[in-house]
C-alpha cells in the first residue's frame, strides 16, 4: 500500500497502473487546478454509503455509454438501410459518447477521493441535460429517436447528479477550506 494525499491507494493492478501514470503526467494539477492535491479523508471513501454511491454511478455511467452506443449502432443502421442520418446525429453520438468517457475520469479520481473530480462530477452532471435538452428541443435539427436519445442521456445524467448531491455524498465531499 502507498499513500496518495489521505488516501491509500493499493499497489498492485490496472487501477494503480493508472493511477501511477496519471499522477506521473501530473494530470490531477492540471484538471484540479489549486483543489488539485486536496484528497477526502480514508474513513469517508470507505464508508458504505460513500461505496454505494459510486456504485450507482457507475452503473449509470454504463447506461450512459449503452445509449451513446446505440445510437451510434441505430446511425450505421439507418445509413446502411439508405437513409441519410444527418451530420448532427453523428456529431452528437460522438460527442456523448466522449463526454461519457470523461465522466468515468472523473469518477475514478473521485472515487479516490479527489474533490475537484467530484466537483467536476457534479457540474457536469447539472450542465450536460440542461444543454442536451435544450439542443433536443430545437425543431428539425434530430430525427424523434435522436431527440428520445437525448431525454434518455438527461434522466441518466439527472441521476448521477442525484446521488452526488446527496447530503452523505456532500459531506463526504466537503469544500475545502482557503488558507
């Protein structure tokens, strides 16, 4: 075991090979900014509550990139049948599909405790169905499955902005103090 802030982190697998690089290529300064090195306290990431909240994200997270994928799959469908999928269908599954897997960044180096991460987390998590919504209601820029896709993506994000605005999950995450 190691120490990484107030966390321990294990020393072994794919996990800590990631992280090992991660923190090589110092990436939580330059997403974190100055909260970068301000890490929760061991005892609150291991809490249940702490554990099953993660665990909720992640399955939301998973849905997240099935519907990402499927529309990606209901575009190459449709384009291989003749029809002509609009270049916002395929910008638009890209695009989620990219966010997702920026969400699950910030997940992990949440999940390890790092605030910015969560803090990220959460405005991500309140922005993205406010805009996507907003995008879907635009009249004629989607077809109706598209726009069905989108409501889908916002209720998942909804959710995930549920479970960490939590009050465990807001004071597991406390702001932290300037000094």
């Amino acid at each position: 075991m190691r120490h990484h802030g107030l966390v321990t982190l294990q020393s072994n697998g794919l996990g800590a090979a990631a992280d090992r690089l991660w923190c090589r290529l110092r990436l939580d300064r330059l997403a974190g900014g100055r909260q970068a090195g301000y890490v929760i306290r061991e005892d609150m990431l291991e809490h249940p509550d702490t554990v099953r909240s993660f665990r909720w994200i992640r399955w939301l997270l998973v849905a997240e990139t099935i519907v990402g994928i499927t529309a990606i799959a209901v575009a190459v469908l449709l384009t291989r049948a003749g029809e002509t999928v609009p270049w916002a269908v395929w910008f638009r599954a890209t695009v989620v599909l990219l966010i997702t897997l920026t969400l699950y960044v910030f997940a992990w180096r949440a999940q390890l405790g790092y605030y910015w991460a969560y803090q990220r987390l959460r405005l991500f998590s309140r922005i993205f169905p406010i805009v996507t919504l907003v995008v879907a209601a635009i009249p004629g820029l989607y077809p109706f499955w598209m726009v069905i896709e989108q409501i889908v993506f916002s209720l998942l994000m909804i959710g995930i902005g549920d479970v960490l605005t939590s009050d465990h999950m807001r004071s597991t995450f406390p702001k932290p103090v300037r000094r």
